[in-house]
C-alpha cells in the first residue's frame, strides 16, 4: 500500500512538472522486500550488479584470449573463459568520443551527434570535398544514459577514469546520472600516466603512482563499500591509450620477449599488463566479498588499436578507419550462472547492445519514448543466437585523422556502413563509391564484391538508405570552396595545412 500511494505520488508530481524527467515514470516490479539497500548481500537475482571495464584503443587482438603471443593478459583470459568471447563485437565508431556517446546512450552517433573527437575537419583542407556535418564533443543532458535508467531501480553508479564527453558539473559523468566521477573530464588523454596526473576531478597520490593501478584502487573501494546494494561501474581506463607510458620493470620484461604476429611494443604490453592485473584485482575483490555470482562483468575496448603500435591482424585498418582493424574490438561478458563458461560467438554485436542488455538483466523497462538502437544480448548469452540476422550500422559525415603511419591524406572520409551477417557495405560519400566484403572468407577486406555481386550490394544500399531515413542520418551537403585536389598537399609542423 505504501508503495502504492508513493508511485501515485511521484506519478503526479511528474505529471505536474514538479519532478524532473529522469524520476522513474513505471517503476518494474520489485519482489525484494521494501527498503531502500536491499536483501543482505548486495545485489539480488533480479538486480545484479554490473561492471563494464571499458579499455582505450585496446586493438582486437591484443588480448590473450583474442590470440595474442606477445601480450599476457591472464586475467582477461580467466574471464573470458568463464563467460562468453564475442569474436565480431563492434565499437560503434573507430574513435573515443562517439563509442562512449553511443555505449552510455544506447543510441547510433546520427541520434546524439557526436560523430568524432573534436574538429570533423581534419586531413587537408584543400582535399575534403564536402563541409562536415558540425560535430558535438558533449553528450547533451537529455540524453538518458545507463546509471539514470538503473537509478530508477535503486542502483548506485560510478563512473571511475576517462570520460570524454565534456566536464561536470554541466556535462560530466555527474551531470549523466554517476553518483561518483574518479578522474573524468573533457580529456581524452593525460599527460602522465605517473602522478602527479594534473587531472581535477582525481586528486594525485603519491608522486610515482601508475594511474591504471589507481583507477582500479578506486574501482575496488567503490565496490567493497557498496557491495549491499545493487552498484553499476563504468570502470573506464586511459590505457592504452597514448602516451606510451609503463612501469619500469614490466617494460624490462616485455624488452626481454620476442614479439609476435606484429605485436613487439614492450611499453604498449606493460601496459597491457597493469590493465589485466587490474583485471584480475577487481574480479578477487568480487570473489573476496561474496559477489562474483551476482555480479555481470562486461570487458571490451572502445576502438581499434593504434597503427605502428599495435597489429590488427589479420584486420585491415587501424584506430580512425571503419575497416575492421578500426571498429572491431576485444570483448568478454561473464554473467555467471546464466552463461555457460567456455561460450564463444560470431554473431556481430555493438556498443549500443550493452544498455538494452543490462536493462534486460536488471528487469528494468525502457521509459516512454526513449529509443535504444541496439539489441539485449541476454538471449545471446544463454546460448540462443537471435540476432545472427540483424543489421548494424555506421554513420560518420566528417573527415578523420590520417593514421599514425600517414598512410594517406585521411583515416576516414564521409561514410555509412552497413553490416549484415557476413556481408560489410562501406558506401563512401566524398567519390560516391561503394565496397562490399564477405567478411566470412574475406576478414581483411581485399576483395570488393561490390560489381561482381550488385543484388546483394544493392539490398545493402537500401538498406543502409531506408536506415538514415529512420534515424535522420545527415549527409554533408556543402560543397568545400577550399576544395583543390590538384594543389599539393603542405605539411606544417607535422600537421597538414588547415587541419
Ligand atoms: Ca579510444
């Protein structure tokens, strides 16, 4: 009766306007008894608690159990092995910004416009034909994200290290519905990954201290003190992201290792490594206070590695690309007692897939008119593969940086990509050219069946259209006065001219 009278209550205060929007309009039905923290013991079988640990520019093979020789990753591989490896998992853009936008929104870049980091304008300007589609660099408050749907379940949320899209408290992990922010702002990068870090919203520690330790040091506390009650943390690492930073005596190590299929970085390894101990930190703590089997671990990286850093391969492309080598990323979920331990999947999922998962998983509803782009992988995890035949797709109308080989002007040009099974479309804007892979046969995208097979290319094309028509996909439509692709391409201070 009490909750009754209180659903009203709130109910009617919403309708009055006196509550804001994220005040929960239909509470899911709750069979814990009343209370505000729960059974003892944390979370319940109806309100696990979520991690997603959420590594930058880890490229997909990068990871041991991905198949990586030089890397050593045992922590990754233990929770890999007691959950499921998904082979085809896709960040939803080849760069930082715009994969966290969609992973914390649930929403494809054309819904909340963050489309790149920063500037659309990069390459040289006298080689872009269109004017790019105005990028956003924040995550606009109405958005709804993760922590604000579970905070209608009474979970409590942390966001713990890089954030990416604008500052609290107007556009931080706080203004974004995270009880807590350890370390997040507009960057995405530091200076140092040894303290002191110069980052505000994480007070440094002792001069020397690695910060992939510290962010699993505040992970750890985070959890331990809110382990009787259902929690969701983003536990969101600067590594591997530049600069290539490590400790000393992992770096030593991976010197005195031979590298293998291309991988042969002993910084970018050690730091790897901090990263799986981390890992392997935070999955004991689950273990020490009695939560492991309540608690649903996510793991994947937000983009594809970086060239001349690491190796993709047999993936074409790198970080900044929307070839495999720039999208397709490491990832293991781990959900204990519904997963079988061993699971291993093909079948392509994104970013986006993560919010209707965990809304899944925790019995909580969408709100009214809140649209989610991607598909709840709870069936999938069980073992039924549902969503083989679905889509997933790509918008990106701007120009991205050249790799970090400069192997061309660009690492991408105005696009849409469709995914379908095994068939890839990348329909190119800035010369009106279309490629289509058959990823099955042809994973490093050598082969452009666009001509030889143009039913299928043509279906992918309608459907890649009728998609941008559902979601407002923009083109660019402004011609660039500045473009001359006949002038020479000028280098100032290792940037191209105009960038
Ligand atoms: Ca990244």
């Amino acid at each position: 009766m009490r909750r009754l009278v209180l659903g009203c209550l709130v109910l009617c205060l919403v309708q009055v306007g006196l509550l804001q929007a994220d005040v929960p309009v239909e509470a899911p039905p709750d069979t814990r008894p009343e209370g505000p923290a729960g059974p003892p013991g944390g979370a319940a079988g109806n309100r696990p608690n979520f991690i997603i640990i959420y590594a930058d520019d880890l490229g997909w093979m990068d990871t041991g159990f991905q198949g990586s020789r030089y890397y050593e990753t045992p922590n990754l591989d233990r929770l890999a092995r007691a959950g499921m490896v998904f082979r085809s998992a896709y960040a939803n853009s080849p760069v930082c910004a715009p994969s966290r936008a969609s992973l914390l929104s649930g929403e494809y870049p054309p819904r909340h416009g963050v489309y790149t980091v920063g500037s659309a304008e990069r390459g040289p300007a006298h080689l872009r034909r269109w004017v790019p589609v105005p990028n956003a660099t924040e995550l606009k408050r109405s958005v709804i994200t993760i922590p604000e749907a579970l905070k209608s379940a009474g979970y409590v949320s942390a966001s713990i290290g890089k954030w990416h899209l604008g500052d609290d408290p107007g556009a931080g992990p706080r203004a974004q519905g995270f009880d807590l922010n350890a370390g997040g702002n507009h960057n995405g990068h530091l200076g140092s990954y040894f303290s002191p870090y110069g980052i505000v919203e994480l007070q440094d520690g002792p001069v020397g201290e690695y910060l992939t330790d510290r962010l699993t040091n505040e992970a750890i506390k985070f959890i331990t003190a809110n382990a009787q009650r259902p929690f969701f943390l983003y536990l969101s690492h600067y590594a591997v992201h530049t600069p290539l930073q490590a400790k000393r005596e992992l770096i030593d190590k991976y010197k005195a290792k031979a590298g293998s299929q291309g991988q042969d970085e002993p910084v970018y390894a050690a730091m790897i490594e901090s990263l799986d101990q981390g890992v392997g930190a935070i999955l004991d703590t689950l273990d020490r206070l009695g939560l492991a089997s309540s608690t649903v671990v996510f793991f994947l990286s937000d983009n594809g590695g970086v060239a001349d850093v690491t190796s993709m391969g047999p993936l074409r492309g790198a970080k900044g690309s929307f070839y495999e080598g720039g999208l397709r990323v490491p990832m293991a979920v781990r959900w204990p007692g519904k997963t079988p331990a061993g699971s291993v999947t093909d079948t392509p999922v994104s970013g986006v897939d993560l919010f209707p998962t965990i809304l899944q998983m925790a019995h909580v509803r969408v709100r009214p008119g809140q649209v989610l782009d991607g598909d709840s992988l709870v069936s999938l995890l069980q073992g039924k593969d549902d969503l083989r035949g679905r889509a997933i797709y790509w918008h990106f109308p701007g120009y991205m940086d050249p790799d970090a080989g400069r192997r061309g002007p660009f690492g991408a040009t105005p696009c849409s990509v469709v995914r379908v099974g095994d068939w890839k479309l990348i329909e190119k804007f800035e010369d009106d050219t279309i490629e289509m892979y058959d990823l099955g046969r042809d994973p490093g995208e050598k082969t452009n069946l666009a001509a030889s097979n143009a039913d299928k290319a043509k279906e992918l094309s309608t459907l890649l259209l009728d998609w941008r028509a559902s979601i407002g996909a923009v083109l660019p439509t402004v011609r660039n006065p500045r473009y001359n692709p006949e002038a020479p391409v000028v280098m100032v201070g290792g940037k191209y001219e105009g960038e």
